[in-house]
C-alpha cells in the first residue's frame, strides 16, 4: 500500500499510529457507553416492563413455572430495584470535614483604600482625533 508523500517505513508507521486512534476511540466508547448503561439501566428494565409486559414476563420472570402466583415480572423489578438501592448505599459521613469558621468580626478591613498615582512611560496621542468633525455624529432632529 503506498500513500502519496510516504515512503514505506512512514506508511507502516501511518497504519499502526491510526491502528492506535482506532483502539483508543473505541476504548472511549466503550467506557462512555457502560456508563450510560450503569446509569440507565433501571429505568430500561421499567420502560420495558411498562411497553412489552408479555415479552418482559417471558424474558425476565423467576415464576414462570408458578402462573397461579401472577408475578407476571414484578419479581425481576423488584431485584433491579434492590440492586439499584444496594449500589447507591453511599457513606457521606465518610468523606464529611469539619470546616472552622473565622468570624468576620475580629478583622478590621479600611473600606477606603487610597489609590497610588502612577506615572505611565508610555504615552500614545491618536494623531487624527482632532480631525473628526464631530458634527456630523449628532442624532436625527424629529419636528
């Protein structure tokens, strides 16, 4: 295979680095969609059971020997939601710092600060500022 402008070791060198961004793309996509998936994945077992109820039981449900029970799903929701409600036992308290508040009131700030006059080394005079007529920049006279 020959690309213009490439000789052969440049052209291998070509193929491994897109080989490179090919892997790496789709390493990205795979982390971004588990993610989404983790994320979603409770509400698409609901959606699912609220659209399809017949293939959702069909799929899904632990009692499909016991029919007189009428699970009819409920069981795989409910595991789902006890999943769900175990993943998100997140300890606060872990991770809480106490913050030591400073009163305002032992500071004394001045509210007046003098300003330092500077002189400026440089100086620029817009040469054609005299030259605007500014007349003509006035705004329209309505009778």
């Amino acid at each position: 295979m020959f690309i213009y402008g490439f000789n052969k070791t440049n052209t291998i060198f070509f193929l491994f680095l897109s080989s490179l961004k090919r892997k790496f793309y789709i390493g990205i996509l795979f982390i971004a969609f588990s993610v989404l998936y983790s994320s979603l994945r409770t509400g698409v077992y609901f959606t699912y059971y609220l659209l399809d109820n017949e293939g959702f039981t069909e799929n899904f449900c632990q009692n499909q020997d016991k029919p007189e029970m009428h699970c009819d799903g409920k069981c795989k929701l409910a595991d789902v939601a006890s999943e769900n409600e175990k993943n998100n036992d997140f300890n606060f308290e872990k991770f809480a710092t106490d913050f030591n508040w400073i009163s305002h009131e032992n500071f004394s700030y001045p509210i007046f600060v003098k300003q330092q006059d500077t002189q400026h080394k440089f100086h620029h005079k817009n040469p054609y500022w005299e030259k605007i007529h500014f007349a003509i920049f006035h705004p329209p006279i309505f009778v």
